[in-house]
C-alpha cells in the first residue's frame, strides 16, 4: 500500500472509530450512572480514550505521509512510532485511574445492582468494540501501520474488558465486590496492552535484528546479478515505517577490478530497490582464497 492509500486507511480508521466510540461511551456512561457500576464507569470512560487514541492516529498518518525534506532524507514515518507510545501513554493513565477507583469500591463493599440495562450496553459493546478491532488489524496488515495495530490492541481491550464486566453482571447478585474486583482485572489489562504496545515501538527504535526471511529472499534475489562466487554477512536494516535501508558486506572475487567490483554492487543495489522497495547499500570485501592470509 503506498503512502496516499496508507493515509486514507488510518483517517477512515480514524473517522469510524470516533464516531462509534463517541456513541458507545455515551451509552456506557448512561448504564454506569444508572446503576452505579464503577467499573461500568470505567469502562465508558476507557472507551472515550479510544476516540482521543483514534485522533492521534489520524494526526500521525497525516504527519508521517509527509515527503522527505533537507531536515529529514529519511522521512516523517517514524510518527506513527511516537503516536503509538503516545497510545500505550494513554492506556497506562487510564488503567492507572480505574484501579485507584476500583480499589475505593472494594474498600467501600457496596453492592451494584446492574440490571438489564447494564447486560445489554455491555453486550452491545463487546460486538461493536471487536468489530472495530478487526476492522484496525485488517487496515494495519494491509498498510503495515504500527499505529493502526496500537489503537486496534485498544479496541480489544476494551472489548475483552467488557466481557469481564459482563461475568461481573451474571454473577454479581452472590459476590458484593465482584464490582470492584472485575475493575482491578481490566485495569491490569490495560496494563499490559500499554506494556505490548510500547515494548514493540521501542524495539523498532532501538533497532531490531533483521528478519531472516527477508535477508535469505535479498540474497536469492542478489544471486541473480552475479554468477561467480558471492558471499553476503552482516545486514542491518534500519526501518523509517515510510523508508527502509539495508546495508551489508559482500565478499567479490579479489581478481575482479574495483570497476567490475562497482558494477556487481551497483546492480545488486538496483534488484533490492525493485523487488523490496528497500534502498541498499554494499560494502564491497576481498574475497580471499583458501591459504591465504
């Protein structure tokens, strides 16, 4: 998918997520009150965080679809990289906040009486919020956008937290601090997805070790410009989301002249760049043979 169609995806991603979000809160939030659910509460307000979570998707695809200048050759792409720590941010606070409340309505011991109003904005939840979860992986595979992925782990969040609010529900009647208890488990949660999210950003921007796969297609495919005896190590790809670079050594005939030597480089360089949209770049070694030194 190129930059354009890759833009689009995260705005209609963006657009269809505020606006169910914006209603579902809405409804989640009315049975909260109601019943006096604090993990209901929490939950409608977990689901608002995904409308602000879904504006910062949008405000990155547009920031990282932008052309590389003097002040960035390799692109804005890694903006969705800091959107998507900016997501797992937003996950950690609020997590933060419904354990701190949680805590208060297990101390408190009161009992919630949920009512059928609560069973069904929780279940209308859990199908819309999955639904929606699907719909940012399957734009994320095909864009192959990290921050896509985050605010899809954030759609399912909430959809599995309100699975575990709907057990609360189904069994609340025989256990008082089932409320409380079920608002401690989602904001662990949460925790996590924040965790995951992070922890996948940071590891893209300290630099990961290059995928197998891709490097042995990248020599298969570099085989094919030159016949003789060719030997490849030490890859390092450097991923910019909107821009990738490899660099890695080969080792040439030491007989061949540092013209033929160029040349060999050069189109290997040129079969990376039309089969993987990765820029190359080939550090050229002797290859020396068996005896000497």
């Amino acid at each position: 998918m190129n930059i354009a169609n890759k833009t689009q995806a995260g705005y209609a991603e963006g657009v269809v997520s505020i606006i169910t979000n914006s209603l579902l809160f809405i409804l989640k939030l009315w049975a909260g009150i109601t019943t006096g659910s604090v993990a209901l509460m929490a939950d409608a307000w977990h689901t608002m965080s995904d409308s602000f979570s879904s504006l910062v998707v949008m405000i990155a695809v547009r920031l990282s679809a932008r052309r590389a200048d003097k002040d960035h050759p390799f692109g804005h792409g890694r903006w969705e990289q800091i959107a998507s720590l900016f997501v797992a941010f937003l996950l950690a606070v609020v997590a933060y906040e419904f354990l701190k409340d949680s805590i208060v309505q297990i101390i408190d011991g009161e009992r919630v009486h949920f009512g059928t109003f609560g069973i069904v904005a929780t279940s209308i939840s859990i199908v819309v919020k999955e639904a929606l979860a699907r719909y940012a992986f399957r734009l994320a595979r095909q864009s192959d956008s990290s921050v896509l992925k985050a605010d899809g782990w954030h759609h399912r969040t909430d959809a599995l937290s309100s699975v575990v609010i709907l057990i609360g529900i189904l069994f609340g009647s025989w256990l008082p601090w089932i409320d409380g208890a079920l608002g401690c488990l989602v904001a662990m949660m949460l925790f996590y997805a924040a965790w995951e999210i992070a922890g996948e950003v940071i590891n893209k921007l300290l630099g990961e070790k290059p995928d197998e796969y891709l490097t042995s297609r990248i020599v298969e495919a570099a085989r094919d410009a030159y016949d003789g005896d060719l030997h490849f190590h030490h890859f390092h790809i450097h991923n910019y989301v909107t821009h990738r670079e490899v660099t890695f050594h080969i080792r040439l005939d030491s007989q061949l002249s540092i013209d033929q030597a160029h040349q060999i480089a050069s189109r290997i360089e040129q079969i990376v760049q039309e089969k993987f949209d990765i820029e190359a770049t080939i550090h050229v070694e002797p290859l020396l043979k068996q005896g000497n030194s």
